[in-house]
C-alpha cells in the first residue's frame, strides 16, 4: 500500500498535509479499501471549528457510513466540492483528487504528533488498525 512520506497519518486512518498554517486532509488508501465503494461524502462545513479527534466529515459507502475525524484542531476553510459529483474519487485517488477538506491549523506543531508514513506502514501491519 501507498503512504506518501511528506503526510502524517492517524490512528483512524486520516492523512495530513501541512503548509504553514494550513492543512489539506484524507482518508488513506488503507482506509479507503476498507470502506469500499464510496457513494456520498457529507462535506465538512467552512467555517466549522474542529476539534482534534472529533468528527468533522462523513464518508458513506455501500456497507455503512464512516466519521472522519479532524487530525488536529482547526477550523475548516475548504471542502473538495467535486466529491458531490463523483465521491468515488475518496476510493479511486485517496491522496490527491479524492480529499476531503481544508482547515486553519490552530497549533501547527500538533501534526509532529502525528505518524510519519513509516510508523503508519507499521501500526496497519501490526494488525492494531482495525
């Protein structure tokens, strides 16, 4: 599986992407086989605080619906409108056309917190993921 080294992951196996004090996040591609196929996203609101480890987003997909929790605190300045259309891009480009929302990271430092790409290989080979 692909974890783009200049992302941070999560537990909950969201993805990060952090320039100052802006972050762009998404589900992994670990998360997204796991969900299957992606039929709605419920766009995470602009303007929206978040809170690190809370629900900011959902994913639903032909087994259930999934939250997507806001890695770090933040509040949310963008959502990838193109998910209304075509929320398949979750499952078809995970790391790239398939985010899920931008946010103003309230504390930038948080996200060193995070794992690198090779602690997440390791915690979803650990068998821990689930």
């Amino acid at each position: 599986m692909n974890f783009p080294e200049n992302l941070r992951y999560t537990k909950t196996h969201e993805w990060i992407s952090l320039t100052g004090h802006k972050a762009r996040v998404g589900v992994t591609e670990y998360a997204q086989k796991e969900i299957s196929d992606v039929v709605f996203v419920e766009l995470a609101k602009k303007g929206h605080p978040v809170e690190q480890g809370k629900a900011a987003s959902v994913v639903e997909s032909v087994k259930a619906a999934f939250d997507i929790y806001a890695p770090v605190s933040g509040t949310i300045t963008d959502a990838n409108g193109a998910l209304e259309a075509n929320p398949g891009l979750v499952n078809q480009d995970p790391y790239n056309d398939g985010w899920l929302f931008e946010l103003e990271v309230s504390d930038p430092l948080s996200v060193d917190a995070l794992m690198t790409s090779a602690q997440y290989a390791a915690f979803v080979q650990s068998g821990s993921a689930h």
